[in-house]
C-alpha cells in the first residue's frame, strides 16, 4: 500500500508535463507550437479584441489572402464589431503613405529589428514605450491598401504573437495620443512611421 508522501512525489512528473503542455499549446508560432513560452501579457493586447478567425465578417465568406501558420490574412476591411486586426494606409503630406492600425493610430519600425529574419529588439521599457502591435490566435487580420503578402507575424519572447510589413515588426508610440498623431517620427534616429512595403516613411 502507498504511503500518501509516495503518490505525491510520483504526481509531479505528471504535474510538471502539463506545464509544458500548456505552453506549447499557447505558443505564437506554428500550430504544432516549438517551445514552452510564458502567457501572453494584456499589456501589448490592449488594442485588440477577440474575433473568431474562421469568421471574420458576418454574413460573408471573404477569401484569404495569405496564411502564415494559424493566421488568417485578408485583403480589404473587416465589419465593424468582429474584432480583427485592421491595417489601412494614412496618406500623409509630410511623410507621405503610412500604416495605421483600424482606429487611424500610427504604426512604426525601428531601425535596431532585422527584417530578415524578422526579429524585434525592443523589449522591457522599450516595449513599455513603443507597444507592440500584436494578433491573438483567435484574430484575423485585415489589411486594407497594404499587400497581404507583405504582412505576418513573429512570436516574441514573451510569446505574443508582433504583427510585421515587409518583415518589419510594427509598433505604436505610447505618447501618440489620438489617430492621426506622428510624434514617434525620427525619434531617436531610428523609429519611423512604416511605410505600405515596411520601408520608413520619410521626407521627400
């Protein structure tokens, strides 16, 4: 007969398995998911809400665009209430064409990200500063005068799932206040809007 001491030590292993079956089952990356990752953190997810993927539009059946593992990628705008990422295009006459996310804030890249691979170098305080434009599994994302097949994703190491243009992870600037607002442009040298092809969307 087992002692109650003996059959708890033997449940740990048991324990510690569905650790690590919850995060892989949370990983950002493919489906089959790579690696353990901590839980994604609201912060970074503040702006987005949650939106069946396999039905991003009531009423409609749009045609995917483009699929990067999980992620459903559609040209065009999503209805209003489903809660997908939108991406659309802000003409600017000081820097020309831009992207924004569905509410008109800005989007920007950072000079320090390598688009190839697609990898961020801004995290802890930069993060906190210039927050991550990211997606949840349950999303779609539309992009509407940006090429679909310029947009996808990378998983962060805190396992959010960072939206990229052109292979550059986009972020927003925490002091752009309301839509329309550009104060990240040229900060620092390195932060500039993101232009439709992921190219900084500077001065002519």
């Amino acid at each position: 007969m087992f002692s109650a001491k003996r059959i708890t030590r033997s449940m740990v292993p048991v324990a510690a398995s569905a650790v690590v079956l919850v995060g892989l089952l949370s990983a950002c990356g493919s489906d089959e998911g790579s690696q353990a990752v901590p839980a994604a953190t609201a912060a970074t997810a503040s702006t987005q809400a949650t939106a069946a993927a396999s039905e991003p539009v009531a009423g409609q059946a749009p045609t995917v665009a483009k699929t990067q593992g999980w992620l459903k990628i559609y040209a065009g705008t999503a209805a209003a209430g489903t809660g997908a990422v939108q991406l659309n295009i802000v003409d600017n006459p000081a820097v020309g064409k831009y992207v924004s996310d569905g509410a008109g804030r800005s989007l920007y890249r950072f000079d320090k990200d390598t688009a190839q691979p697609s990898a961020s170098n801004c995290s802890g305080q930069c993060a906190v500063t210039w927050p991550p434009l990211t997606v949840n599994r349950d999303q779609a994302l539309f992009a509407a005068g940006v090429d679909p097949q310029q947009v996808g994703f990378i998983e962060r190491a805190d396992g959010t799932c960072q939206i990229t243009v052109g292979g550059w992870p986009v972020y927003y600037f925490s002091k752009d206040a309301k839509p329309g607002d550009l104060l990240g442009q040229g900060v620092g040298g390195t932060w500039f809007a993101v232009a439709p092809n992921g190219a900084k969307a500077v001065a002519k």
